[in-house]
C-alpha cells in the first residue's frame, strides 16, 4: 500500500495549479472540542468515533454542496455540470482540516478547496455568495466561508503550505482512512482543462 505524504499531494497539486483561479474556506458546525468533553481514558474511542463520524458528515455534505455550486454557476442551464462534467464541472482540489480532538472551544473541522475551470463572468465575491448559499443554505453548514483569488493569497507555496499544514505536523494524517485530503471531493475536468 502506498503512503503519500504532504510532498506527494503538492506535487499531484502541482500539476494542475496552473488552472486554479481561486480558493474557498469554508467551516463546518462541526466541533472537535464536544469530543473531549469529560474524556478520560476509556472515553478516547468514543472521541475517535466522534471526530471520525463528523469527518465523514463533511465529505458529505461537501459533496452536495459541491453538486448544488456547479448547478448555480449556469443558472440558465444548470444540468451542464451533471451532463458533461468533463468541460463544466469545477476542477477541485480539496483538503478537511480540523479533525482532531482539542480543547479549544473555537476550532472547526473545516475544508479548503482550491478551485478553477469556474466561468470568467464570476468575480470572486460572486464565487463567495454561490458557495455560502451551497454551504450554508443547502448543506446546512456554517455561513462562516471566504473565497480568495488564488494570485492574492501570498503564493502558492502559502497556500499549498496552509492546506496540508495537518499532514506536514502529522504524516500519518496524509493517508489514513480520515486523510486531510479528501480524494472524493477533487475532480479534473480533463476536457476543459485541455481546451486552454
């Protein structure tokens, strides 16, 4: 079995950073803390669990935020995502920080996505009203969710540094079962990315 590290998720990054137009921060209501209430000992399974089951619910409800995103981003023809994925879904590139037990009070599991193949028409405040209303209104997470231009978030190597923080402190976090990154949230619509 392999085991990736951080340095093996940015360089498969790397190779698609060129597409990237933006990133989007978007945070759960989902609290590691209220796993390590009263936990003692014999209570860590339970916080394991916890966390592991809250994991999940983001990579679902991601999912679906995701699907309802690409549906807003053509509102005249919104099954253009769904019916030729390969040239109008988003490229996605996605990571869930947060997923482990802490007691401050104030930390989320969140997800950072780096995005692109989006229309040129979307100013980066209008990606940021989309995905809230995804995020938020749809999946029925926190409407605490920011979007950048990927040229103005200091660099590359800040943000790719920034999203794989938890798999640089933690290596194992880089491949276990509950990875940071989330394989199943990240597309690459090969077709549109080869028309540029």
């Amino acid at each position: 079995m392999n085991r990736y590290t951080a340095h093996d998720i940015e360089q498969f990054f790397n190779n698609y950073e060129k597409h990237i137009s933006h990133v989007i921060v978007a945070h759960t209501h989902h609290r590691p803390y209220a796993a390590t209430r009263d936990m003692g000992s014999s209570r860590q399974m339970r916080s394991d669990q916890y966390i592991r089951a809250k994991m999940t619910q983001t990579q679902k409800d991601l999912r679906h935020a995701l699907n309802c995103f690409s549906k807003l981003l053509y509102p005249s023809h919104p099954n253009r995502p769904r019916q030729n994925p390969l040239l109008f879904r988003p490229l996605t590139f996605v990571t869930i920080e947060g997923g482990e037990a802490t007691l401050d009070r104030s930390k989320t599991i969140h997800v950072n996505i780096a995005i692109g193949n989006l229309p040129k028409v979307l100013s980066k405040e209008d990606i940021e009203t989309l995905f809230r209303h995804a995020w938020h209104d749809m999946a029925h997470q926190s409407d605490d969710v920011k979007a950048f231009d990927y040229t103005q978030v200091n660099g590359r190597a800040r943000w790719i540094g920034y999203s794989l923080k938890e798999a640089q402190q933690a290596p194992h976090k880089a491949w276990d079962t509950d990875s940071i990154w989330d394989v199943g949230n990240c597309w690459i619509p090969h077709a549109a990315l080869k028309a540029d």
